[in-house]
C-alpha cells in the first residue's frame, strides 16, 4: 500500500505487523515520520530504519517513510514487514 504521511499523523502510535506498538510519531515533514521508539522496538527493526542524526531532547528518533508503511488509521501508523 502507498500510503501518504502527513503532519495529521503526528502523534499516532506506530505497530509492527504485530499490531505491537514501537514507538509514537513526533513529527512528519516530506512523507518521512519521524517515530520516537518505544521500548518495544526490536534492535531487528531499529536496524531496517535509518536513526536520526540529530537526537532531540535526548531521545533518539527513527525514521519511516511511506515505503514502511502498511496502513494508517485514525490513531495508528502501521507497518508492513520490514
């Protein structure tokens, strides 16, 4: 599925094909969220995502692009095997 990132899915909680929730989008800029991990994020999926260079506020962010992206719902971005 293409699915379109935008600044309305800030805030969602992110799920792997789990339906595991792996951290919370922060930010959306040009189709690419920009996803504060959870602890339930594996270090198997932190490794498929690229890791923002820049950590903010001490928290590192990972980004996903709308490539990752299986479905988006109201309140959940979730991802398809990665």
């Amino acid at each position: 599925m293409c699915a379109n990132l935008t600044v309305d899915d800030e805030g969602k909680r992110v799920l792997d094909t789990n339906r595991q929730e792996i951290g919370v989008v922060r930010d959306v800029e040009a189709g690419i969220a920009y996803v504060e991990p959870g602890p339930e994020m594996s270090d198997a999926i932190k490794s498929r995502l690229e890791r923002d260079r820049e950590i903010t506020d001490g928290m590192e962010q990972y980004h996903i692009n709308e490539a990752h992206v299986d479905e988006i719902t109201d309140d959940e971005i979730r991802l398809q095997r990665l």
